[in-house]
C-alpha cells in the first residue's frame, strides 16, 4: 500500500484502474482555487475524488475507508454527506469525497469481483495541515535581573518547528529553536520584541510576538549646569533612564522647589527635566540636586548654577548619596505617600 499526500486545501483526485484482471492506480494533484485574483491567498476547496475502472466481467465493486464501507455498487452504506457516487457503469465505479480534512486520513480500498476471484487496490491517505500557533505566552513586565519563561505551542502535521527571535537591531539569529525561551537574569538591553515563528513547509510560517518591558531603576545620564549672567534667561538640565519612566524633583540646599515659584519654572518630560529661571539673579547662583525617582529605587545629581568665570561641578549617583544625606529622609517619605 501506498502514501499519498495532500495539503489540507487542495484538491485530490484518486484513480483505482482495472484493466485485465490487473489493479493499479494514479494519483493526480491539483489546487484549485476559489478566487483567482493575483498575488492574493487563494482559498481553495478540498476534494477527494477515487474512481475504479471495471470491464464487463465484474460483478461486484465497493469502496471501502478502513473497514468502514462506503458504497457497495450503487448502494450508499455510510452516512456523511460528503461521499457521493459519482458514476457506476460497466467501465468505471467512482466516489467523490468533499472537503476532505483530517479525519478523512487513512486507507482506502477498491474491491472488485470478478470471475469468482476478488481484487483489490488499497492505498493510504495522508493530510497535511498548515501551521498554527494555539498558544503563547501574554506580553510581560518584568523587574531587571529576574528569569522569565515564554511558551509558544503550535499545531500542524507534519508537527511544526518553533524558534524564538529577538527583534532588536543588536540581536543577531535566533535566541531559541524551541517552544520554551528561557531567560535567566535579564537586563534592560534584553527588553523589546521577542517573535515566535512555526513552519513545516506545508504552508507560509505563522509568526506572533510578544512584548518584554523589563523594568529598572532611574539612572541619571546626562546632568548639565550652566553659566548665565545675572538679568538672563538660565536652564539647568538633568536627564535620567528608567522603566517606568522616572518623576523628577528640584532641590537648592534642603529646601523642594515648587512648581510657580516666581521666576522659576520646572519643566518635566518622561525621561528628562529642565529647571528654568526667567531672570536670574545672585541669590540664585548656587548648587542644585535633580532627583529622580520610580517604584524601583532613586539616584541624584548635583548641578551648578553658576555666572561668567565660574567653574561648575557636577555629581551624580553614588558620589552624591553621601554628601545628600539630607536628603534621605524627604525622598523616604515621597516614596511612602507615592506607592
């Protein structure tokens, strides 16, 4: 007995010849398609199309699915509407069977008695499916420096491979050929797009992706001071990276400066904050801390506001930790009443 493959999709026609008291068959493939635009997906209809061909010395013929008979002669045994009889006549016994899926997979055989001595013609249905993807994992969030475990199970015959692939412009290949990612210690840079994808050749690869935030506490980057004669306009200018993005606050020696100050205004952006002074004077000259802060932690800069001939300094992170220990107590406080 043997194999015959067709792609869930496409149209099989079986051909079961007698000839001589000889039993052979062919098989012939074809997709036919029910929309016949270009470059378009075509939807096609799935058939299974099996046809005897007798002489005038049979004097019986059934198709047969397994053990299960399908038509005895003119006679229909089975009761899915989908096998029809397409012609018994002295020179040809067929069946039809519509939108073949899966389940329609297994043998199928062509009985013919003739002259006393029974022949038969057997051969083996094989469904192909595309690729699916049933399940995968939902976008995550998770805190810098923790594992994470992405699943993607896909479905298709022949079983279908899986591989993961970063969508970064610094990853290069896949990160995993199988349907488990895992991921141990995972770093901001590790963040972004991770895409699944299942082939088996049966049809175009399915794909889906999944969203990874790792978060992280603030870093300050960039902490710019500045010179500005007394009478002018002055900005200082303090950057920091975080997820999620970090809330900024002003400090000049222990004191919180407040939004609608005279003269000074604090600007905030998701991942900067500027400190704007519409006329400087002397008394505000001096040194500054920017603060920035999210539910993971706090790190701060010092910054100089300064006039013409000055030199400015500027400190962040852990070297201003400790000279702030002032701090301390006010941002302990603002993350308790926060979060």
């Amino acid at each position: 007995m043997d194999n015959v493959t067709v792609r869930q999709g496409e149209s099989a026609t079986l051909r079961v010849l007698c000839s001589r008291m000889k039993l052979f068959y062919s098989i012939d493939l074809n997709i036919v398609p029910q929309d016949p635009r270009p470059n378009q997906m075509k939807k096609c209809h799935r058939q299974s199309w099996s046809r005897c061909t007798i002489d005038n010395r049979v004097t019986r013929v059934a198709w047969l699915n397994r053990s299960t008979i399908l038509y005895a002669g003119n006679d229909k045994w089975c009761l899915d509407p989908r096998v029809v009889l397409l012609s018994n006549t002295q020179t040809q016994y067929s069946i039809e069977i519509q939108n073949v899926d899966v389940y329609d997979e297994g043998p199928y055989t062509c009985s013919v008695q003739t002259d006393n001595h029974p022949k038969t013609s057997r051969v083996h249905l094989i469904v192909q499916v595309s690729p699916k993807i049933v399940e995968i994992s939902s976008d995550i969030s998770i805190n810098e420096g923790n594992n994470i475990s992405l699943t993607c199970i896909a479905t298709g015959r022949p079983e279908p491979t899986v591989t993961w692939r970063h969508i970064s412009p610094k990853a290069v290949g896949f990160v995993s050929e199988d349907e488990y990612l895992e991921i141990q210690g995972i770093t901001r840079e590790q963040s972004g797009d991770y895409e699944c994808s299942a082939s088996n050749d049966v049809a175009a690869p399915v794909v889906r992706r999944v969203k990874v935030t790792v978060n992280y506490p603030p870093y300050i980057s960039e902490a710019k001071g500045t010179g500005v004669p007394v009478g002018q306009k002055g900005t200082l200018q303090c950057e920091a990276s975080a997820v999620p993005s970090a809330e900024f606050q002003w400090y000049k020696d222990d004191k919180r400066l407040i939004e609608g100050k005279k003269g000074v205004k604090v600007e905030n952006r998701p991942f900067l904050s500027k400190l704007i002074f519409f006329n400087v004077s002397e008394h505000d000259y001096g040194n500054y801390t920017c603060v920035a802060s999210n539910k993971l932690g706090h790190t701060n800069a010092s910054i100089m506001l300064f006039g013409p001939g000055a030199v400015s300094e500027v400190s962040n992170g852990t070297s201003r930790r400790a000279g702030c220990v002032w701090l301390l107590p006010l941002l302990v406080l603002h993350l308790l009443l926060k979060f």
